[in-house]
C-alpha cells in the first residue's frame, strides 16, 4: 500500500489570545494526488498551509514528512520539500532580479554552483521568464510576479507544492496559464494542495476536496461527493459548480439519461452530448 507522503495528526494553532485556527486537524497526503482546499475566508486554510510548510509551528499535533516527525532538527527537510507559493507574490520576493529571486532558495541549500545555474535554468524556461532574467521583480505585473514566485518553488525541487489562491488576481490568460503549470507539475509526479475560492476549477481539476470550516475539516472526498452533498455546501458557504448544475438540470429534465457520467469541463460535455445523441 502506498505511503502519504504528508501525515497530520491532531492539529491545532491559535494566533496569540484569539480564537483556534485549526482546531483538531487530520490528515494523511499521498504522492501525486491533486487536491483542492475550500471553505471561506478565516476557515484556516491558509493557517493550515504554514503549519505544514513549517512557517508557523503548531501548538499541539504532529506533522510527518515521508514518516519522519517534524521537528527542529528536521524542519530545514521540509522547508526543503515541501514549497508554498503564497497569494501575494510581494510577500514572496525579496531579490533585485528574477535571476537572483529564483537563485535565492537553490543557494540556500548549498548545492554546487552549476546544479544551481541548472535549477535555474530549468525553472525560468518553465515559466516562460527567460526574457525577464535582469528585470527587478518589483516592476512586473501582477501575474508575472506569480510567475516568479512559482519559478521559485520550481527551483527548489519541492516534493509537495502549496499554493494559496493562486488566481487571486490573476487575468484570465494567466490564470489558464496557471492550470497548464498545474497540469505539467502533475505530470512530474508533484504532489499538489491549491486553495481557491473557484469552485469552476475545483470541480475540473482536483482529484480530491478538502473543506475547511471553523478550524476544521469537516468534508473530504471526490468534487463530486462534495458538491453533491448540499449539507456541506450550505454549512462551508459554497456555491455548486456550473457544470454540476447543468448536468443535473438536464439529467432532471430528461434531456440526457441519468448514467451517472458527470462530466467535468466543457470539453468532456461536448464529448458526453456528441456521443449521446450520435447513438
């Protein structure tokens, strides 16, 4: 049986004398999944991400990495393999050049010089920055600096890769770029947590959904299984995707046969409605 790659049990972080952030939290990550993390703003999502990256450090609870226990003597481990792409790039940059911003994390972990400049390399072609190279980070547009931001992670080699509202702001061609990026880092092996308030995306890109709500995680399963259950829908303050709706409109109208195809995007729609009425 496969292994998580990322264990959390019993979880909890309150910020000075406030409420709990993350109140009881469990969870076990396996490599390669994909998953999609919802639930309104002060739910503790993004609480929960600097858990796991070793950014805040819980009060209570246990975090493993490949079962291998957090600790102080382990942190700078996954800090090394697990990365976060932060929602706001400026909270992320701090170098005077994209070369130098994306160099920064590589050099950190003292390897030689040319596995550096490899790293690098690799990490500006991937994100179309090749042309930006000299260019202070500061003066990019808002979606270029999420380009850099993401460059970084790359260059890490990061086993696991957060992202917190990576399409905050984004255009829309930046953000379609963004899922492309999703899908190649999928492709790789990567493991990756996104958090959105895009149920559109969610729906047609996750493998699985975590909701979170009041410190907890009070659903986990398939998008299906999440947004199909209109208790956790109303309870987390979400909206059902649009291609749900549809579906089941149709399905309820009979206009299409109740077979259970759900599909997932537009794409998979056409497909679904050309095969069915070509029968």
């Amino acid at each position: 049986m496969t292994q998580p790659i990322l264990q959390v049990k019993d979880l909890y972080y309150a910020y000075n004398d406030e409420k709990t952030a993350l109140n009881g939290i469990d969870l076990a990550i396996y490599p390669g999944e994909k998953i999609a993390v919802v639930g309104s703003n002060g739910a503790g999502k993004s609480t929960f991400f600097l858990n796991v990256n070793g950014v805040l450090s819980p009060e209570h609870g246990e975090i493993r990495f490949k079962d291998i226990p957090i600790t102080k003597k382990t942190l700078p481990q996954l800090r090394k393999n697990i990365g976060i792409v932060f929602q706001d790039a400026d909270n992320q940059i701090i170098a005077s050049s994209v070369r130098a911003e994306v160099s920064f994390g590589p050099m950190n972990l003292k390897l030689p010089r040319e596995e550096v400049v490899e790293r690098v390399n690799m990490a500006m072609d991937y994100m179309n920055l090749n042309g930006f190279a000299d260019r202070p980070p500061h003066y990019l547009s808002g979606g270029e600096k999420k380009r850099v931001a993401i460059a970084d992670i790359i260059a890490m080699k990061s086993e696991v890769i957060i992202f917190d509202e990576p399409t905050a702001a984004l255009d829309p061609l930046n953000a379609n770029m963004l899922e492309q990026v999703l899908d190649q880092l999928t492709q790789e092996g990567k493991t990756l947590l996104v958090s959105t308030h895009d149920v559109n995306f969610t729906y047609r890109w996750a493998d699985r959904v975590l909701v979170f709500c009041q410190g907890k995680i009070i659903a986990d399963g398939t998008p299906r299984e999440i947004f199909t259950n209109d208790e956790v829908v109303k309870k987390a303050n979400l909206m059902r995707p649009t291609m749900l709706d549809v579906y089941e409109q149709l399905v309820a109208h009979h206009l299409l046969p109740k077979d259970d195809k759900y599909p997932k995007d537009v794409e998979e729609f056409a497909k679904y409605l050309k095969n069915h009425f070509d029968e």
